[in-house]
C-alpha cells in the first residue's frame, strides 16, 4: 500500500507539466528558418540566456534582459519543444545589439505596444505571448486551435516587469487575432495615451471591428474606459462610433443607418460623454 501510495506521489511530480497549459503557439512572425522572417519583438524577463545553438545543451553566449529588442530570424518546428515558465514553446533563433544566438521563445514577446503611458517622458513597453493549448500547432499552421489566446501580459519599464491579469480588466479572453496599438489624446489635460485592443471580421460583403480602450490612472493601474465599434453590412446597415475630444471630455458620437426594401433610411444620432478630471474618467 506504501509502495502504490508513493508511485502515485511521484507520478504526480512528474506529470505536473503535462497536465499544465500545454504550449506556446507561433506569431505569424516566428515562421521557419527557411522562410527568413525578420520581425522585431521583445525580451520579456530578466536574465535570459542565449545561447550557441537550440536546447539547454547549446553554449550561452550572453543574457538580455526585459525590454531588449530582438530580431526573430526563424525557428525549426521539427526541433522538440522545450518547457518553461509553464509553457512550452520553441527555441528562437534571434539577432540583437549583443549578438546572434537562440533563445527560448517563451521570453519573447509575440506582440507589443511601445508608449508613454504614464506620461513621465520614457516609454513603456505592453507585450503578450499568444498561447495555444493545442499540442505542437502553433497558430499560423493548418487546421489551427480556434483555442489561442493572448496571455501573459507584462508592462516593462526600465527593465522592470510588471505582470498585468489583462484578461480579467478585458473581460474574458483575448482572441489570437486582436490587434494592439496606441491611441494618443493629446487634447486632454494631461494627455492620455491609451492601449487599445482591436477584433474584428470581414468578407468582402460585411465587416465589424470593436476597440477597446485602457488607460493607467495616477496610481498605475490599467482601467477599461470605453469601446468603439463600426460596422457595415451592404445594404442592410451602418454603424459607426468615433470620439470628439473638447474641454477635456472625451464625446462618444454613434451613428446608425438602416435599409429596408433597398432604401436608405435616416441616420440616427446619438452620444456619450465622459469627463476627464487629471485622474480618471467619470
């Protein structure tokens, strides 16, 4: 009985990290060697090696830190996944200011908003991995997970990392085909420059996106704002949602069109407004 008991205990420690989320899906920018893809992303923890050849058995060269630009020159997707931080992912072979090498992809970012959120004069780095849980299909490859998702969110500051839970101030999880970018309102005081998250949809006879808007307020904390949407669906319906800024309110301006029978209808109009007091929007 003592013997099964510690069969079990110690099968339990070894299946650990298969029973964790399983692995590191690939950005359409990490492609294979052979492709000669060369996308810039970022280091995303301190102290992580890079080495002479692919595998913990290569020689390290050198460490970068959080915040280091990398330039991805490809992966082999034949070569074994390696496990770390609990996911797995490949290893990367990369170029940067210190050298040419191989990392572990599960310290590089996959997408990324350069900004100054804090309004300080130095510029922040918001990056992600995009995770998949389906075994060995990284997100570019035929018959792909419709489970990949962007997850581990940091915000890196001097090379310092701060881990941000994004998907619950998103509200659930972030799809792998949103997109990240900055939106500067230079008109408010003091200006805001919020990250800005995009999913949308289109096929030729309809098309939809929504933006989501967060912002840091004074204390560091990223917070939701608003979203916009637009969308357009020929001969059926317009929908379109923009900001106005003015006397540091931000105005939510929506305009709607319907069709019936083929005949263009009257736009409705509407609005929403925000006020900004320096601190947060109320």
């Amino acid at each position: 009985m003592k013997r099964n008991i510690l069969f079990i205990f110690i099968f339990a420690i070894l299946a650990v990290p298969f029973f964790a989320q399983k692995y590191v899906a690939i950005d359409s920018d990490y492609r294979d060697m052979k492709y000669g893809r060369h996308g810039w992303h970022y280091v995303i923890e301190n102290r992580v090696n890079v080495r002479d050849g692919s595998g913990i058995n290569g020689n390290i060269l050198f460490q970068l830190n959080a915040g280091d630009k990398v330039q991805i020159k490809g992966y082999d997707w034949d070569e074994e996944l390696y496990y770390a931080g609990d996911y797995y992912a490949h290893w990367i072979k990369i170029s940067c200011s210190r050298g040419d090498g191989y990392i572990c992809g599960r310290y590089v970012s996959c997408k990324e908003v350069e900004c100054d959120f804090d309004g300080d004069g130095v510029e922040e780095v918001f990056a992600c991995l995009n995770l998949s849980n389906s075994e060995k299909c990284p997100i570019h490859e035929y018959m792909m997970s419709f489970d990949n998702v962007d997850k581990e969110h940091v915000l890196i500051k001097n090379g310092t990392v701060r881990h941000i839970d994004f998907e619950s101030i998103y509200g659930g999880p972030i799809k792998k085909d949103a997109e990240y970018f900055c939106v500067c309102a230079n008109e408010l005081n003091p200006k805001v420059n919020f990250i800005c998250v995009r999913i949308g949809f289109g096929d030729g006879g309809g098309l939809w996106n929504t933006d989501k808007y967060f912002y840091f307020d004074k204390n560091g904390v990223l917070k939701y704002f608003t979203s916009l949407s637009e969308s357009h669906y020929e001969m059926d319906s317009d929908h379109i949602e923009k900001f106005i800024f003015e006397d540091n309110k931000v105005i939510k301006k929506i305009e709607h069109t319907k069709w019936e029978h083929c005949k263009e209808l009257p736009t409705e109009y509407s609005e929403e407004v925000f006020t900004w007091d320096g601190e947060n929007f109320r």
